[in-house]
C-alpha cells in the first residue's frame, strides 16, 4: 500500500496545476501563430483571441484572489500583463491592430517562467 504525505501530495498538485497553465499557454501561443499567418479576421484568429482572453481571464481572477500563494508584488505584476493581454486581444478583435507577435512574444516568456 502506497503512503503519501500532504506535503507530497501538495507538491503534486501545484506542480500539476503549473503543467496546466504551462500547457494552455503553449496551446494559446500555437492557436495565436496559427492565427498570425492567416490574419485576424480569420477563423484562426477568432479562435485564438477567444482562448487567449478566457484563459487570462482566469489567470487574472485567480492571481487577485487571496487564496493565491504567489507573492503580492509578483502576482500585480502578472495582472497587469494579463490586463494588458487582454486589451491587446480586444485591439486585434475590433481591428486596432495587428500585434499577434506582442501577445505570442509576451505569452512565450510567461509560459517559460512558470516553474
């Protein structure tokens, strides 16, 4: 019979839910590329900037929640980002602007950082 501790089994689950978020970045940066090569009033691209802002609509929530363990200073810094994410999609979807780099580019070192 298996014996886990909490700690072990804590660890787990927050290196699972990194692996998570690691993994819906990764699809969001492959949707959004996808969706840079056809353009942005394309099917690629509606998809993309849908998945991109619920994904970090969520991440947004949870990083202002107080159940979140990340450092203050760390977690304003990540809701900026994400609000600036957010706009960002928000520009391409109504025609303002082209930047699926910024959004790939910027998600590229979120994505890497996430440890």
């Amino acid at each position: 019979m298996y014996q886990f501790s909490y700690a072990d089994i804590q660890t787990d689950s927050v290196a699972d839910a990194k692996d998570r978020e690691r993994q819906l970045l990764t699809r969001s940066i492959d949707m959004l590329s996808a969706a840079s090569a056809v353009g942005p009033e394309s099917m690629e691209a509606i998809e993309a900037l849908h998945f991109t802002s619920r994904i970090w609509t969520t991440f947004v929530e949870d990083l202002g929640s107080s159940d979140n363990a990340l450092p203050k200073e760390l977690r304003a810094n990540l809701i900026s980002i994400g609000l600036w994410l957010l706009r960002e999609t928000e520009d391409i979807r109504q025609g303002r602007t082209n930047n699926f780099e910024g959004l790939i580019e910027v998600s590229q070192i979120i994505r890497d950082g996430i440890q």
